[in-house]
C-alpha cells in the first residue's frame, strides 16, 4: 500500500522558492571587513544539469589579495598568479603580484550533494560598501555552468541567470595587522594548551569547526623535541573518526597536491615541526559528527620512540578563530 503525501500550496511555493534561490553558486557569508584576513566560502549546491563537478575555477577580483586556498581531500589544486594592478602593503613589505584565479581540479562532487572551497584572503585598498564580484565557472566532464553575469550599477543581480558571487565590502579592520585574527592559524598555544610525553611537547592543537556537509576534518598542532634522539609520529587515531590520515601540501608547479604520509611524520632531535593549515596536517575521515565550535576532539598520538600521548583538540571557529 503506498501512502501519498501532499504540501499544501503556501508549503509548496515555500519549497520551490527555496530551492530557486540556493540554486546559484554563492558565498556562505556574502561580506567582509576592510584590510583584515579572512575565510572566503564559495557554495556549490549542484552539478551540471546532474551531471557531478569535476572541477570548480574561481577568478579573484582586483582588491582581493594574499590569496591562499584550503586544501580539499580527493582534488588537487592550481594557483594562477599574476600581476595586480596596484601595489599592497603586507606587514611592511609592497606586493604587487599573487594569486589571480584558484583551480580545485580532479574532484568528483555528485549533483546529490553540495560542499564548500575556501580561500584565504584579504580585501585591501576597496572602499566600504563596493561589492566584488567573483566569477565562478563549474566543469562536469565535458559540461560546464558559467556563475560570471555582473548586474550593472543599480542593477538587480537577482534577475541574473547566472550571477557571479558578490562580496560586499564592510568597514573594519583599520591599521591592517591582524595577527589576533589568525592566532588559531598560527598555532597560539592557548588554543589547546601544551603536553609533554618524554622529550617531546605537544602544544597548539587545535581543529577547525566542520561546515554543513563537509566530509572530513582537519587537526592541527606543534611537536617540539628537545632530545637528542629523533622521533617519529606514526599513527594517530580518535574516536570520532574512523580513521585519521597524516598529510602533507605541497606546491608543485603551481599546483597544491596532497598525498598521504604512510610512514608517518618525522620529529627530528632538537626541531620543532609544525602542522598547520596549508602544510602538515591530520585529516579526520568517516567524522560521526561534525566538529562544532567550542567542543574538543580527543587523539592519541603514538611517537615510534616516545609512545603514546593522549591530546584534546580544541574546536575553532571554521575561520580558525
């Protein structure tokens, strides 16, 4: 016996325009401040024409710099550089070149699914209230969906078919060093404290909040060795995951690869060795429950001289805050 069930009209038109308006490739939170470093996260919700995404392209506007995109499991990834029409000021130091587009390449995203690509970045020397326009293109094998239509001023950019993701620029930021926005990036040892197992201290571990939908997590710490034996970190493990991979990124031809260390991480006597986002790094896969803000993700770290060392990972914001 089937059992039909029906929406209501107020229900139904509630549902189709839902889905119309998640229907374009967006950015998770549409603003950011002035001259302060900050995670952009571009939606994809769908494939094309249900087709899965094989690769997602996304061109970087004039005033967006210092670009650095987050590693994604399963794809690898291409940085285009070039020149930027003006000159910015990082710390102290004028650039005038960098990251003009980002490439993840080589995924398999299914149209049943939607996740999310982040970039690192900044929006330097743009006015408050300008919105910047990100166009987007998605590859599907030999299919392709083209997120690069740019409303003229005073323009309805919801009339566009396929519209370009718009930041809108906000004040803040003022003096431009944010070093206390990125101090969970950087590993501040107040995020997860420090322990010690032997000649070795483990300090800085953190994990990053996991966003709706994304399939693996990432961890983070520093190891330092003060002994006169080098060390090895060998397997880790945790509860709430089925398994949990050491990782390396690596730029090779302008492409970000990533590729798992089965034979673990060296700890070399007397150095300290760092996993941080964009480098060394732990992957959480088969994640029971997305790792949420504030809570902690217990590991057990097994050092092939040392032993084993239980660590929490405090959870940071998906900004690493």
């Amino acid at each position: 016996m089937k059992t039909i069930k029906t929406l209501s009209i107020a229900a139904l038109v509630s549902a189709t325009t839902f889905t119309a308006a998640q229907a374009h490739v967006t950015f998770l939170d549409p603003e950011a401040p002035q001259e302060k470093t900050f995670l952009l996260t571009l939606q994809v919700p769908h494939g094309c024409d249900g087709r899965p995404t094989n690769e997602v392209q996304v061109k970087l506007p004039e005033g967006f710099v210092f670009a650095k995109p987050q590693p994604k499991a399963g794809w690898e990834l291409e940085v285009i550089k070039g020149d930027y029409q003006k000159s910015y000021d990082n710390h102290g130091t004028k650039v005038k070149s960098g990251a003009v587009e980002i490439r993840w390449k080589g995924g398999n995203l299914s149209d049943d699914f939607y996740d999310t690509f982040v970039i690192q970045g900044k929006v330097s020397g743009v006015d408050a209230g300008t919105s910047l326009a990100f166009p987007v293109k998605q590859l599907c094998g030999d299919a392709a969906e083209a997120w690069d239509e740019v409303a003229i001023d005073g323009g309805d950019p919801h009339k566009l078919k396929s519209p370009a993701p718009l930041l809108k620029v906000v004040a803040g930021g003022g003096n431009g060093h944010d070093h206390g926005d990125m101090a969970g990036m950087d590993m501040n040892a107040a995020a997860g404290g420090s322990a010690i197992l032997g000649d070795l201290e483990i300090s800085g571990a953190f994990a990053k909040a996991m966003l709706p939908g994304q399939p693996v997590g990432g961890g983070f710490f520093t190891v330092k060795n003060s002994g006169k034996t080098d060390d090895k970190l060998v397997v880790v493990s945790s509860p709430t995951a089925g398994e949990v991979q050491m990782h390396e990124m690596a730029m090779q031809d302008n492409v970000m690869k990533m590729r798992e260390l089965k034979d673990g991480i060296a700890i070399p006597a007397g150095g300290t060795v760092k996993l941080a986002p964009g480098g060394l790094h732990l992957m959480f896969q088969k994640v029971k429950a997305p790792f949420k803000q504030g809570e902690s993700v217990p590991v057990t770290l097994t050092f092939e001289k040392a032993g084993n060392i239980d660590v929490a990972l405090k959870v940071l914001s998906a900004q690493g805050k």
